[in-house]
C-alpha cells in the first residue's frame, strides 16, 4: 500500500523535509543541505516522529561526509527519542554513508510493513480505533507505526477516534490529515474527551507509537499516552503500542530514566502567533510521558508481538534472529 504523503525526499546531495509546522494548510518542503541545516529541522519539528528523526539524521551525517561536527549536532537536536541515537551509531560504523543511509530509510519502511501487517491481526472487524499523536507516514520513512497497523486493518471496516494531542496538535493537524487522504473514517477529539468516550463503550481498542522503549518494557511516547493507558486499563480495553527494534534501549532499565525533553513555553501559552494565556505565567512543557510495562497489552514491532512485556520477554524478542521472525504468529510471546 502506497503513501499518500512523502515526508523524506533524498537526493544525494541534499535532503528534502514536509514542513510538517504548516499541515494540513500547505505543504512546503524545506530543503537541508547541511547537518546543521538537518539538526535545525529537527529541533524545530520541522520534521518529527522517532523513526522520522533517526532516517534524517542519518541523511544529515551522509551531507556532511560523516563529520565529527555533523555527528555531535544532530545529538544534540532532540534527547528523547532512541532512533536518533541508534542511527548516527550505525552511521559512525558505516563505510559508505550514503548507502547506510538509504539502508536505514528502506530498513524503516519495511519494519513498518511488517507491524502493520502484525498489528493488522489484533484488531477486530468494525473497531473503534482510538490513537494519539501522529505515528503514521509523517512519522517514518512511510506507512507508519501504529497508524501503520491501522493502515493495514482498513479492509475491516475500522474506524479511528484521533486525540488532537496538546500542545503541538499533531493529532488534529496531522492524523487526521492522513486519514483522510487515506479515506479511513476518523473523529477527531480533545486529549481530555478520552474518558468519556471509553466510559460510554465507544472505543474498542486502542494503539500508539512510542520514542523510546525500556529493557523492561516501559515506553516513552507523546505527553498524554500514559493517560490514555491507566483509563484503558480502567475500562478494560486493550492497549497496543507499535515501535519497531530502533525504538528499544536495552541500556535503560525502565522507564524512570529515560530523558523527558521539556519544550518552549509559548507552544502551551499560544499557537501559531495566537496566544491565549496570561504574559508571565508558569508553564511546564514535557513533550514526552512515560507508560509503565503493566498497563500495556502488547508491544507490536517488526519480529513479533510482546505480550504483557516483561524484562525477560522483552529481552527475548531482542536476542531473537530476524530469521526465526518471518512468521509473525511463530514470533509471539
């Protein structure tokens, strides 16, 4: 199944970015012909979404030749998503940096795939699909993570209820944009309408993306995911979370230390040069929360899904050849 849209264009001699700041209201690229210019993007969410961020890093250090300053910048642009990290890794290995890339943003796509078609299986026909963030083709090298599994489960009839994900909207701006190019029915809510919803037994399942997993399955994802996951533990609806391997950091035991990025103030005190709160409030803008491994149903990934994570479960899918993978019913725990 095709993309609809094209976040990533590579042309060898420099990087094209979906300036994804002006969706659904233009599409404008923003062409990056340096690693700083790349880790600039990044920053300012130009581009965004883990394996988004990994791919386009790993173009920035193909830009600059593999420089030591092209490495020690995109570092620094954004500190809570692994993929980010787990690419300018490979990239530091690699000989040729221009096919390692292109490796890692065909690798992505792939891995992406193989979730939805994973993921595809746990969802019921005619479910009411609830999702946060955008985890889609805006957010990889294309298809998408958990928007992925939703992609591949668009022959059973589903429907999908999209959190505008405070403060940045990406929920509104950008879910829902792909949805509807996608031709997925969607009804867009706001984070704090989740409740109501799952009370009155209009959500079956629900399935998000993650920046960062724990070696004991705890997982990082967008402000407002661990919500979401203690009211569908509550009400008893299955909760999913598609990553693929990039997204996992065995060198984090849990997920008390994983890194939460705070953002600028003025992206909770106004949007788009309108601003609605008091000059001089207090804010706190973690653009990140942390879902503990008990109120997750499964982790949905490119070898397999993790039933009810564990240290142990975990560690087993990661020690897993891909190989012994292929089949995604054999690759369950």
């Amino acid at each position: 199944m095709k993309a609809t849209v094209e976040p990533i264009r590579w042309h060898g001699d420099r990087l094209e970015l979906l300036d994804q700041r002006l969706l659904p209201d233009q599409t404008v690229y923003v062409t990056c012909r340096t690693a700083a210019e790349v880790a600039q993007a990044i920053r300012d969410m130009v581009v965004r979404g883990a394996p988004a961020i990994g791919c386009t890093a790993a173009f920035g250090v193909a830009l600059d030749k593999g420089s030591k300053e092209s490495f020690a910048v995109l570092a620094k642009s954004r500190p809570t998503a692994v993929n980010l990290f787990w690419a300018l890794e490979r990239m530091r290995k690699a000989k040729d940096l221009k096919a390692e890339a292109e490796a890692i943003f065909a690798e992505d796509l792939a891995a992406n795939r193989a979730m939805g078609k994973l993921g595809a299986e746990l969802i019921p026909k005619k479910a009411r699909v609830m999702t946060h963030c955008n985890t889609g083709a805006l957010a990889t090298a294309g298809h998408g993570t958990a928007l992925g599994v939703i992609r591949s489960s668009k022959n059973k009839s589903i429907s999908v209820v999209a959190c505008e994900t405070r403060p940045y909207l990406q929920g509104a701006r950008l879910t829902a944009y792909e949805l509807m190019q996608e031709g997925i029915p969607c009804t867009l809510i706001t984070d704090s309408m989740a409740g109501h919803l799952m009370s009155r037994g209009e959500v079956d399942v629900v399935v998000v993306g993650a920046d960062r997993i724990a070696a004991n399955g705890d997982v990082a994802n967008k402000i407002g995911t661990y919500t979401l996951a203690v009211l569908a533990k509550r009400h008893g609806i299955p909760f999913y979370v598609a990553a693929p391997l990039s997204t996992f950091d065995p060198k984090i035991p849990n997920g008390s230390r994983i890194p939460i990025e705070e953002r600028a103030a003025d992206e909770v005190t106004g949007y788009r040069g309108s601003r609605w709160a008091p000059e001089g409030v207090k804010v706190r803008n973690p653009a990140f929360d942390v879902t503990p491994a008990e109120l997750i149903t499964g982790i949905i990934t490119e070898r397999g899904i993790v039933r009810k994570p564990t240290r142990a479960r975990v560690a087993s899918l990661l020690s897993r050849s891909p190989a012994g993978a292929a089949s995604g019913r054999r690759g369950r725990r």
